[in-house]
C-alpha cells in the first residue's frame, strides 16, 4: 500500500512512513526512523529505498529486507517503463507538440526548487559558499568532461576536512571487528560491470550497449547524493551532453544518445507517479535502447530499475550494522559538509544548463507558456501544499489543449 500511495518524494515518504510503520503499524519508533533517515543521508542513492530497506531488515532480516526493496520499487519502475514505450511511440519530434509539451519546463521549476530547499538546508557558512560556486561553474562549463562530477565531489570532502572548528573531534574510537562481505560484493559488481562494459565498447560486441548501461547505472547509484534530483544531472551528462563533445564525434564513437526532450519528459513524470524518484532509471534504461528493438527496450527498463538500486541496497546492508562505530568518525561528516555543498552547486549549474535549450527569450506564446511554467511550478511547490501529481496533470491538461 504504502508502495502505491506515496506521493512527493523523499520529504513525503518521510512523513507517511511515520503516520504508516510507526503510528499505525509499530514496526519501528520515532527515533528509530529518524535516525535511519540520518543515517541513510550519509550514504550515495535513494534514501527513501535505503531507509524502507532498514524497517524491512528489522523487522525480518536480510530476506525480509530484500522482499520490501522488490515491492517498493516494482510499480514505480513498471509506470516508468511503460511510459518509455509511450514516449517512444509518440516520437522524440513531436514530444514539443504533443501532451507532453510542458513537462520539460515543469521538470525544470522541480530542479530549480529542489536547488533552493538543499541551498537552504546545506549552505550555511562561507567555505559551503565557495565550494557551490566553484561546482556551480565547473559543472556549467565543463558539463561534457566524463570527470566532472566525482571529481568535485571527492574535492568537496576534502575540502571541509581541513578545518575542525566548524564539526570539532569528539572522541577517541576503539577498533572493532567488521564484516566485510557486502562491501566487497559492491566493489566487485563495479569492478566487474566497468570491466566488461569497457570490452564491449572496445571490441564492438552486439549487445554492447546493455553492458554500458548496466555500468553507467551501478555508477550513479553509487556516487548519486542527494537523491532523484542529483541523478537527472548524471544521467543528463552521461546521454544528452558528452555524446555530443567533440571527443566523441571526432572519434565517432558508437555511444548511447538520449534527447533531451525524452529525458525532461521522463524527468517531468516521474513526479507524478507513487514510489522512489529513482525509478526513472527505468524509463531511461528503456529509452536508451529503444532503437535495438522491443525485447532490447524492455530489458533496458530491467536493467536501468536493477543497477541503479542495487549499490543502494548493497551500501546501506552493510553499512548499518556497522553504523554504531562509523558515526564517531567526525571526518564523514565533515566530508558530508562539503559534498552537500558540490551537490547544489550542481542542481544549479543542471538548471541553467537545461534553461539554455528552453525556447524563453522569443516574443511568442510559447516563450511565455514556457516562462509561466517554469516560475509557476516553482512558486507553487514553496508557497502551497499543492501535491506534485496535481502540478504535472495540470501542465499535461495544458499541453492537451494547446
């Protein structure tokens, strides 16, 4: 139930897994989910999942945890795989013409406010500042380097560990003993998934595409902070920008290219859609390999839903019965401090990057629709409690009649 009716993102699901798992149910306390929920902001990937995975590991253990990850996911990822097959029948061409046409600036007004809730929330200091600037612009400039985005984040964590006036040492900790097992099974799936999705790009192999897309997933489901509105950047870089560098033509590479226009509309109706924002990895799973035929499409859709959850899973099974002895070290929150602050600086640079390609600066109804979209989402999701769902059926409404 709980899988069907969650509505709003991370900040609702937090709010109906109160009144469901702890008011009603008992599965869990307060304080327990609250301190999940802590926890799991720790972690890279979808924390609603990672923190539904912790009450179903509680309650049930590993089999019970992996029971309650397949349920939360299914339906959301099923939605989104079905819409690929729609957009895809309907035609990248006409995506500006048809339903659809104003969920690309309503996708927009979303990253927009989810850059202002995290610039409130994250920036609150001088050096958070500076290290969203310095990301704004590196990730605005420099959107087509393939290093970009880990590369400010691991200097973003360096960066706030220099001082300990602002997040002071503590405690001495005592080593313990930890069970490594599920953190080498993360590492080795990466290892393995870059390996052979390197081969197949170099060797030409015929289905060399599913491997490249399971490796760019698992990726971005293990350096993804700060949730779905973090992984449309990613997944904007990985199949809008760089296939389009000047590396990559010159060297005519046989690449994965999505359009823009398919990924906002994908971007766009996931918030309309119950479950994890993440599920939008099966919607571009499947647009990524619409052109190989219909069994290749949907397997993109499988793919796309496994390798983007699975690192969360992996991450937070192992890390929570260590999480006692993990919490004291004062450098992981520390590195927190300034990887929250790369984060915004990306949602940002992401915003403008996307406002570039949006027709707003023409003296026609279009440029203004467009305008009113935009601004209009934005101000509807900070000053009202309208849901999201209400906000894309409306946009929709509007696209259908003009």
């Amino acid at each position: 139930m709980h899988s069907i009716t969650a509505f709003g993102g991370p900040q609702g699901h937090m709010g109906m897994m109160l009144k469901t798992f702890v008011d009603r149910r008992k599965d869990i306390t307060k304080e327990e989910l609250i301190e999940y929920n802590s926890f799991c902001q720790l972690l890279p990937g979808a924390s609603s999942t990672q923190t539904l995975t912790l009450i179903g590991y509680k309650r049930g253990g590993l089999p019970l945890a992996v029971l309650t990850l397949i349920i939360w996911i299914l339906p959301a990822s099923f939605l989104m795989g079905a819409l690929s097959f729609l957009v895809t029948g309907i035609g990248t061409k006409n995506l500006n013409s048809s339903v659809f046409q104003f969920i690309q600036p309503m996708a927009i007004g979303f990253l927009a406010y989810a850059g202002f809730k995290a610039f409130k929330i994250s920036i609150n200091n001088f050096i958070t500042q500076i290290i969203m600037l310095v990301a704004m612009l590196a990730t605005y400039f420099l959107f087509k380097t393939p290093w970009i985005f880990p590369g400010l984040i691991v200097a973003g964590g360096i960066a706030t560990n220099f001082s300990s006036k602002r997040i002071p040492e503590k405690e001495v900790i005592k080593p313990r003993h930890i069970r490594w097992t599920n953190i080498w099974v993360f590492v080795l799936i990466f290892l393995v998934a870059g390996a052979l999705s390197e081969a197949a790009r170099k060797q030409n192999w015929e289905n060399r595409k599913a491997f490249n897309l399971f490796e760019n997933f698992y990726r971005f489901g293990s350096f993804v902070f700060g949730g779905g509105d973090v992984l449309i950047p990613l997944m904007l870089d990985q199949y809008v920008a760089r296939p389009n560098s000047e590396r990559v033509q010159r060297n005519n590479q046989n690449v994965i290219r999505i359009e823009r226009e398919e990924l906002l509309t994908g971007a766009g109706m996931v918030r309309a859609i119950p479950g994890p924002v993440f599920s939008i990895a099966a919607f571009t799973g499947g647009i990524a390999l619409k052109n190989e035929g219909v069994q290749m499409h949907l397997l993109g859709c499988i793919i796309g839903a496994v390798a983007i959850f699975l690192p969360s899973a992996l991450l937070v099974l192992f890390f929570f019965p260590v999480w006692q002895y993990l919490k004291k070290y004062v450098v992981v929150y520390r590195a927190l401090e300034g990887i929250n602050a790369v984060v915004v600086g990306i949602m940002w640079a992401a915003t403008l990057y996307l406002l570039k390609d949006v027709s707003i600066i023409s003296f026609d109804t279009i440029s203004f629709l467009n305008i009113t979209v935009i601004i209009g989402t934005f101000l509807i999701l900070q000053f009202t409690k309208i849901p999201a769902p209400f906000i894309v059926l409306f946009c929709l409404g509007l696209g259908l009649l003009l």
